[in-house]
C-alpha cells in the first residue's frame, strides 16, 4: 500500500479465499477469553476467527500468553465458508518447520512486491497493474515472482522476457531486481593435495590446479589457493548447491585425469559442511 513516498511491503493471492489446509501467515488484531481474530495478509487482510482451542496443543490459561496483538503468526485454515465470508484457522496445527518455511517464502515476496512497486513508480503504473502485468506471469513462469526476479538478476533481462513481461516493464523490473534482490550464494570446498618428483613439478602441478580453474562458468565461480605446499584449497562459489556439487565433482575427476598424465600423486579431501 503506498503512503506518499512510502509503501507497505504486503503479499497477494490470486485468489478471493484461502484453501482449507493452506497455510497463510496473519497479523494478530484482537484477542479474547474464547479466542483471537487475525488479519489475512495473502487475502486483501480478510478476517479470520481463531478458536481458543486452536491456539495451543496443551492446555493455557491466557491466549495472550501465546499470541500478541499486532503479531504476525503462521496458521493453517481449518474452514471456508465462502457464502459468509468467513474462515476459521488453527495455530496448533502448524509445525515449526512448516511454520518457517512460510515466513521464509513470505519475507521473499515482501521484497517481491518492492520491486514491482518501484518499477512500476519508474514508468507511471499502479500496484495492481504491476501484478497483473509483471508479477502473475513471472508467477506463472517460475513458481514465485520472487524467483523469478532471482533469474532476472542471474540470467539478465532475456529472463523476464520469457515469462512473457512486456517490454516497458523488462529494464526497470531488471535494474531494480539487481538492486533490491540478494541472491543466496553456497560455497563447496575442500582441500587438494599435489606432489611430484619430476625435475619440473613446480609446472605439472600447476597444469593441475589450472585445470580445476577451468571447471569455473557463468553459474560457478572457483577459487584455488595454496594453503602451504602441497596443500591447495579449492572453493566452488555458486547460487545452486547441487550445481555446485556437479561442478565439484567434474573439477576433481578432471584434475585426477590431468594428474595421473603429468605424473603428480593427487589426493582430495571434502570439507565438511
């Protein structure tokens, strides 16, 4: 919701209603002996009843020894009625594991909706026109607006035109996503071990340490350096932990192939992680 030159980041369905066991994150609004109504952040804040006997798996005195006013909670929808407009949630069937990946998905698509806000400022759209012509198709697209804004900002603007973003949206989608969107990097490393007992091993060996430099692409970065001979450290850098697992294992098959033709005694050794 923009406020003058501020907005508030929120996140959007598609939909009018939550399905029954969606999980939804709320804002806690009031809270009573016998329960608590919440917000619906997904669902335009639609109110929602949570029972007393759903806030907690054991027996408590006081709601408000669970639950605060103004709180963002995580709770999953126990009944719809849409004729009446109304839905009941539980908290106490949440797990902390689900409980988490929801707000790690929710706090992602808040920066989502920042992105298409300020784009959307940068070429004189509103909010809904942002979603309706950028947002729901990188949806549709990738599974999530924010994803899909990760690939613009790893793959460039070509992302989002194929997800089908018209044009007046691709730059300032692109140059605000490089801005506002941190992409996640893991990194995979161990330690190599090379030795040579021919008059020029000093060369061999480095043949060796090249060819694991190479393994290096677009998607992976690789950094090998000594950490007092023979002992090198080799780091595989890369957005996708199983890409960089592909990527670490092809470095060290290539390099034990190169070692074995320059006659250098390699070994390798995983860093645990």
């Amino acid at each position: 919701m923009e406020i003058g030159k501020r907005w508030y980041a929120t996140v959007r369905s598609r939909k009018d209603f939550p399905d029954a066991n969606e999980l939804v994150v709320a804002t806690v609004k009031e809270i009573f002996d016998y329960g608590a109504y919440v917000e619906l952040d997904e669902y335009k804040n639609m109110r929602a009843y949570l029972p007393w006997s759903e806030v907690a798996s054991k027996w408590v005195k006081d709601v408000k020894d669970i639950i605060r006013q103004g709180e963002k909670i995580v709770v999953k929808v126990i009944r719809v009625n849409r004729q009446k407009g109304q839905v009941d949630v539980s908290l106490k069937r949440v797990y902390d594991a689900e409980k988490k990946k929801k707000m790690q998905w929710f706090k992602r698509n808040q920066r989502a909706e920042k992105v298409l806000q300020i784009a959307a400022q940068r070429i004189g759209k509103s909010l809904d026109e942002a979603y309706r012509e950028a947002g729901w198709p990188l949806e549709d697209h990738y599974g999530d607006i924010y994803s899909g804004l990760e690939a613009a900002v790893l793959e460039g603007p070509d992302a989002l035109r194929s997800a089908g973003i018209k044009e007046e949206w691709v730059v300032p989608l692109y140059e605000e996503s490089v801005k506002h969107i941190q992409i996640k990097q893991v990194k995979l490393s161990g330690t190599v071990n090379l030795k040579s007992l021919e008059p020029d091993g000093v060369e061999r060996i480095r043949k060796v340490l090249l060819t694991i430099k190479s393994s290096a692409s677009d998607q992976v970065k690789v950094n090998v350096y000594s950490i007092g001979a023979p002992k090198y450290k080799v780091e595989i850098i890369t957005s996708d932990y199983k890409v960089g697992e592909r990527a670490l294992e092809k470095a060290i098959q290539e390099a034990g192939r190169e070692a074995q033709r320059k006659k250098v005694e390699m070994t390798f050794v995983r860093d645990r992680t």
